[in-house]
C-alpha cells in the first residue's frame, strides 16, 4: 500500500514527460518529411494555374505543360533553375532530331531507332549536367510518331511548336514558384535529402 501512495504523485510527471517526449519526436519527424509537403505545395499550385490557363485551349494539351512542372520543380530555386535549363535543352534537342529524321527520305519505321540514338547520344553530349537527358529520346519519339502518322510537314512542325512551347510553360512556372515559394516559405536546406548526398 505504501508503494501505490508513494508513486501516485509521480505518475501525472510521467504522463507529462512521455507527452513532451512524443512532441519532439513528431517534431523530428515533421522536419524531416518537410521536403515531401514543399513538393505537394508547389505542385498543386502549379498544376491549378496550368490547368486554369491551358484547359480551354483547343490546340493546346496541358498535359505535357503539368509533366514539365513536375520534372522542374524543386524546393529551392537554384535547383530549379538548373532543371528548367536541363529540361530546355533536352526538350530542342528532341525537337530537332525528330523533324530532321522526319524529314529525310528515308522509310519513317526504320528510322526511329537511330534517331532515339542519335538524340539520346546528343543530348548527354551537350548537356554536360546529365540531368534529364532521357527527355530527348523521348520528344525525338514523340516528334515521330506524329510523322508516322502520315501527318504533313506543316503539322509536324506546329507539334514540335506546341510541345517545346508546353514544355517551356510547365518549366518556368515551376521556376517562377520556386522563386516566390523562397520568399514565402523557405525550406530548411538541412531538412533536404538532396542537399546530404
């Protein structure tokens, strides 16, 4: 009996100490998984405004806009920068590879394999910080396919258009909320796994 009097005035101390102890741990942990909300933020607000500018344009797919946001975007701005570049570059490189395989007189089936090459090959020559440089390969085959379609030269040139012009709108607004997501919401570059490697 005296023990259970003894310790009843300690057990509210104890209640109180595991309380504070769990705080700082989900404290921790929050500081540790803000990267992942500073993504979510960013591209819920980029993809909103990408989808209430593009979404009525009849020859527009803001498809294409939304993925380059979310290739781009990144918590701090200088990162970002560096991937909009990245993803630029990549996105003309494609581009051209593939209206001029297109346009050569050559079976367009059989042309597909060296020109994904050929753009994959330029794109991690030029592009001396290999980031992204799968985009090449990748619009080169898009560019493409609108050839084996049967589409006219006039139509091939205003996909390439409209994909380079969808790509550059998704990538610099990711930049562009990068920039003011700095002012407004600076994220601890601590907290940032990219930041440790």
């Amino acid at each position: 009996m005296e023990y259970k009097r003894a310790i009843k005035p300690i057990i509210p101390l104890l209640l109180c100490h595991r309380f504070l102890y769990s705080g700082a741990m989900f404290n921790t942990y929050i500081k540790r998984h803000i990267t992942g909300l500073h993504y979510a933020v960013r591209i819920f607000l980029g993809t909103s405004i990408l989808w209430l500018v593009l979404h009525n344009e009849q020859t527009s797919d803001s498809l294409w806009a939304i993925i380059s946001l979310i290739v781009v975007t990144e918590p701090q701005a200088k990162p970002a920068w560096m991937a909009f570049r990245a993803r630029m570059i990549n996105t003309v490189i494609g581009c051209a590879v593939g209206l001029g395989f297109v346009l050569m007189p050559v079976s367009q089936v059989w042309a597909l394999p060296p020109a994904i090459t050929t753009s994959a090959l330029i794109a991690t020559y030029a592009n001396r910080a290999q980031q992204g440089w799968r985009v090449a390969p990748v619009t080169t085959g898009l560019i493409m396919s609108a050839g084996m379609l049967n589409h006219t030269t006039h139509e091939m040139f205003s996909l390439a258009l409209h994909r380079t012009g969808e790509v550059f709108l998704g990538s610099i607004s990711a930049v562009m909320i990068a920039v003011v997501m700095s002012y407004v919401w600076r994220p601890d570059p601590a907290a940032d796994p990219k930041a440790k490697r």
